[in-house]
C-alpha cells in the first residue's frame, strides 16, 4: 500500500462534488494540492476551508478543460508549483440528458473535449516528469457508463468509454515505470452533475436527478477513491444496486439490453 503522506497531487473538477471532497480529504493528510477548475473565485472558498497549514500547501490554477490548447501550458505551471507532480486526479467533467438524435454533433464534441481530451492532454504533459521522477500515479473518474451505455446519455458515455480504452493502454505501457493507473467507476453520486448536464442543445438541464438525489454522498465516494488510490487498484467499482448492470452485462447481454431500454434514467 503507497500512502498519500507529503505527495504532491493536482485535483481538477476541485471546485464543487467529488473533486471538492477529495481535496478535503487529501488536506488531511498532509497532501500539498493543487486546485483547478473553471472559477478562480470558487476553488480559493475550496481553500478557505482548509486548515491554516493545508491552505499553506495549497495553490490555485483555474483551467478550462474545453480550451485544449491551453492545457500543457497550464500543466507546466502545476509543475512548477512544488517542482513535481505526484498524482493527478482528474475529477472534472460534465455529463449530458439527451436523446441521441436530438444532440448536436458540437454538444457530442464538447463532451470528448471536456472528459477525454483533457485528461489524455494533461497526463500526457506530467508523464514524462513522473517517469524521470520513479513514481506516479493518474486517477481518472470515468462513471458505470464507461462501462455500458445508457439512454440521454450517449455522447457522455462515448467520453467514459474512450477513459477506460485509454487509460487501460496507459496501464500496460507504464506498469515498469512505477506508474499507477486507477480508473473510478462510480453509480449515482449526490453532487451537481445533473444539474450541469447538458442538453440536445448544449445548455443546462438545471434539474436534480431523483437518482442523483438519493445517491451515495461526495464524501462517501471521495473515500472509498482515496482508499483505493492508496491500495493502488487498477479500477474501483462503487454505487449501490445499479453496479449490478456491470456484471449483468457482461454474463446476460440479452437481459440487459432488455433492463436498459426501460431504464428511467433521464
């Protein structure tokens, strides 16, 4: 088990649900983080909360995961931080309510962009520091619809699923190295994704899922992250009776696709 003590991590999405969470979290264990998300404003009430001595080992790089062109640049401050990247955490993201058909083809662009692109972007720019420093290890939130797709949520799922195939390469690449990969699986979580979500036309859906609203909590989930982080897992599984489609899926194809369509899931 590697312990989180004194190691240098970078959250994205650490503005507000899991990535928020885990800062908390990583705070306690005398973790020096960096903070990113969108609203400088935001992420600095992130580190007002923080004890005194983690607010020291806190620093602030707002980023926008949709602007690519940004991110190495932006990666280079993040190391220039504390001279090294430990850990990344990529906790950022936004999800979609829309209906296949509906979504216009920049909201299905905008969904790789943010989930995908900019994980694969960032992790690039601090791997090769990670591997001339002997360690690191990359955390990706992926979600269950990584693993199978789900209705008004094609383009997200598309995004997750493109998290395991690259991240899963990844793994295989660097295992020498001493880089760990961990990909995060999580069910329904209480946090704003669904209220961010967007629709067939790229706002806001505005709208609590009753699913969302009665899922596990933030903190919950930021916990069993981080315990799992430390047993260096290569994928953590949470939720409460919807992991069961994982496992559904892959032993009764057939019956699943008959619970998935049913699904009431918007």
């Amino acid at each position: 088990m590697a312990s989180l003590n004194n190691k240098i991590v970078w959250v994205t999405g650490a503005s507000s649900g899991i990535g928020e969470a885990l800062v908390k979290l990583l705070a306690e264990k005398n973790v020096k983080l960096i903070l990113s998300s969108r609203k400088a404003e935001v992420l600095e009430k992130v580190r007002t909360s923080l004890s005194e001595t983690a607010q020291n080992n806190c620093k602030i790089l707002p980023l926008d995961l949709s602007q690519p062109d940004t991110l190495v640049e932006k990666a280079s401050e993040a190391q220039a931080f504390f001279g090294k990247i430990d850990a990344i955490i990529h906790s950022g993201g936004i999800s979609q309510r829309a209906m296949a058909i509906d979504t216009q083809i920049e909201v299905d662009r905008k969904l790789m962009e943010v989930n995908y692109f900019a994980a694969v972007i960032l992790t690039k720019a601090v791997l090769p520091s990670m591997i001339e420093n002997g360690f690191g290890h990359i955390v990706s939130i992926s979600s269950l619809v990584g693993k199978f797709g789900s209705p008004f949520r094609s383009g997200y799922a598309a995004s997750k699923h493109a998290l395991h195939g690259f991240f899963d390469s990844l793994r295989a690449e660097v295992y020498t190295k001493n880089i760990f990969v961990t990909l995060v699986t999580p069910g329904f979580v209480k946090t704003n994704v669904s209220l961010n979500a967007l629709t067939e036309d790229g706002k806001a859906l505005n709208q609590m899922d009753d699913a969302q609203e009665n899922g596990m909590t933030a903190e919950q989930c930021a916990k069993k992250i981080i315990r799992g982080v430390e047993k260096e897992q290569n994928e953590l599984l949470m939720g409460g009776k919807e992991t069961l489609a994982v496992y559904i899926k892959r032993f009764f194809p057939g019956m699943f696709a008959k619970i998935i369509r049913k699904a009431k899931v918007r």
